[in-house]
C-alpha cells in the first residue's frame, strides 16, 4: 500500500507499503506484461565493466531504511527482501520504523541525515511531511529514493508496485465474477500514494461498469488495521445487508474484511477482492470457505530488493530511472488451492515472474554477491 500517506500500504502492505507494491495459468491468473528479464536492467547504467565502485569497494556502506510503518505481514516481507540486499551488497542497512506516526517519520528521516549515511529509503509517509527532510537529505548530497510515498521531488526515484495494474486485475477479476452487477463495498483511507492510485482505478470501474453500485467505503490505517477494519466492516455490513463483495486494496484491509465476514457466517454471500500477498495472507486465502477470492501483488520481498539496488546505484553514482514500476500479478484462491501453494516460496515457484532481479541491476553487484 504501495504514499502521499502506506500498504502492502502495497499501503499499505498501508502498514502496502505496505501498504509494492505483478500471471498467467490456467484461467485464474495472467502473465504480466514485460515480465521477461533485460540483459541490462531497467533502472541501471548500462555500465559493462564489473569493477566495483567507490563506496562499495570499502563496505560496509551506510544506508537508512526511514519506514511509516512496518507491521504487518506484507511490511515484513519487505524488510527481509531488502535486508536481504543489504547484506549481499555490502550494506550497512539502518532502519526505523515510525509505526504510523508522521511525525516520527519526519524525525527520523532528519537523524539519518544527521548520522551522514551514505543513503536513504523512504518506505511510505506524507508527502508534506517528509519534504522538508528530503530536500535536507539532496542538498547534501545524500541520494533519496523512496517507496509509495510521493516524494514532490524529481531528483527522487519513485518505486512502485504498478498500482493502476494491481488495482485493475483485482477488480476485472470482480467484475468478472459478478456480472459487472453487485452491491460493494470499499475499505480506502486517502492521503496514501499507492491508495491513491488504486482508487483512481476504482472510481473508473465504477464508472464503467454502472450495475456496480458503491453502498458504503470505510477504513482506517494504524498499527492494528486488520483489526481496527475488521470492526468497520462488521458495522457496514449490517448497516448494508446488500453488499455481496468488497474491494479492500491492502493485504491488512483485506484479513480485516475476511475476519468480519466469517464471524457473520457470510463467507458464502460475501466476497473479498483484495492486494498484496504474504505467507499469511496464503493461509487466509486458503483456508475452508474462505470469502477472498481474488489479490492482485507483486512478491514484497521482491521490492524490498528492488528499493536497495536502487539507492545503491544512486550512491554509487549512476543513473536511476524516474519512475521503478515492479508489475504485479493476479492470484486467486482457486489457483492456489489447484497449486496446493501454500507459502511464498510455493507460490514463486509457480509464478516465476514474481522474481526481478535484473530490474534495476548492473554487472558489479554479481562481483559483490548480489
């Protein structure tokens, strides 16, 4: 959820993002485009030597990892993804994780600037409050990118997990089901990039599809999202009987939205179209009767790794596309259940594409073992 404010959150992963941030089979899922891998990356140089450039040659290389939020499953693949890279690159990697406060953000982005790293990941936040920091962290020399959030800068790299496709292979795949005719409901919280983008699509299919009428939308993100939507939905829908499905577009919001409708025993009029996807979120999908049905995601691990080859470029002094996009692939419960899949690694297997690593690359991260 992947943020002017997370998941994810990917958000959110909103806490999607987490909130990143993209298939094919037989028919449930299909292959994202550009899936096949580059010989020189989106993102890279181009560079053809594999020496190793100043700092990396003298590691470890100090970079700060300023984070919105980090609970939640999809927050925490991210993390390890990204530590992951850290580690095989040589990277001292400094995270801080503001656990939904603002504030806190904009604080620790200052003490990363302070403690001169080398560096910084932005992982979700608020455009307004993370500016000022970021135009510290340029003028000094201090390469940003930064991960659903809306940086307002364009010498910041924005990395995303192609929100609009996410969006629009969850919800052609409600459409699809429903006949394009249903009551829905909607969990969105505004002010968080990769939310934002998604419901830009939502409100588009809306209008596309006229037998699609909206009864209610609710949500709220925090350090306890699933819970705290679970609540939410529970009121709306008694408040709307009607409502047969509803579209929650962050893996928190999703299990929220699940969890309501399985202690109202409405898990066979109620179905559930989410984003992002976990281990857990596997469990949830794939468990009896479950009512999520479909998620549209890109592997979180996948962009964590993504976001420090990145900022490990930049540091290193090359060029960076403006604009990362990591696409994202429709899963459904059914192709899980066909796959027996019931974790990520499973589920990488059968869906390859998952995997980026020649998105932004270059030929000396193999010298280094990343």
């Amino acid at each position: 959820m992947t943020t002017s404010r997370t998941s994810r959150l990917g958000l959110l992963a909103i806490p999607a993002l987490v909130l990143a941030a993209c298939t094919q089979a037989a028919p449930p899922v299909s292959t994202p485009n550009g899936s096949s891998p580059a010989p020189v990356a989106s993102g890279s140089s181009g560079a053809q030597t594999a020496d190793v450039p100043a700092p990396f040659d003298q590691p470890p290389v100090r970079i700060a990892l300023v984070r919105q939020l980090g609970s939640g499953d999809y927050f925490e693949q991210w993390l390890t993804g990204a530590q992951e890279q850290a580690d095989a690159l040589g990277i001292d990697l400094r995270v801080s994780d503001a656990r939904g406060d603002d504030s806190a953000q904009a604080t620790n982005l200052d003490t990363a600037i302070n403690q001169g790293v080398a560096g910084i990941i932005l992982d979700h936040g608020q455009t307004e409050t993370l500016k000022p920091g970021i135009d510290r962290a340029l003028a000094a020399s201090i390469p940003v990118v930064a991960f659903d959030v809306n940086a307002d800068n364009p010498k910041v790299p924005q990395i995303e997990q192609s929100d609009a496709v996410l969006a629009q292979r969850t919800l052609e795949s409600l459409v699809k089901d429903t006949g394009g005719k249903a009551t829905i409901g909607y969990v969105y919280v505004a002010g968080f990039a990769p939310l934002d983008r998604r419901d830009e699509v939502f409100q588009d299919i809306l209008t596309k599809n006229p037998g699609l009428k909206l009864a209610a939308t609710w949500g709220k993100v925090s350090d306890s999202t699933a819970a705290d939507v679970q609540g939410q939905t529970a009121a709306a829908l008694t408040a709307n009987p009607d409502i047969t499905a509803i579209f929650a577009p962050f893996d928190e919001f999703a299990k929220g939205a699940v969890l309501a409708i399985e202690a109202a025993g409405l898990q066979d009029k109620v179905k559930v179209y989410g984003a992002d996807i976990s281990t857990a979120d596997i469990g949830v999908m794939t468990a009896k009767d479950s009512p999520w049905t479909a998620t549209a995601a890109a592997d979180p691990a996948n962009v964590g790794r993504v976001a420090v080859r990145a900022v490990a470029l930049q540091v290193a002094g090359e060029q960076v596309d403006a604009q990362i996009s990591v696409e994202p692939a429709l899963i459904t419960r059914d192709f899980l259940v066909q796959h027996a899949i019931t974790t990520m690694e499973q589920l990488r297997d059968q869906l390859p594409e998952l995997t980026t690593p020649n998105l932004v690359n270059a030929p000396w991260f193999a010298a280094l073992g990343g």
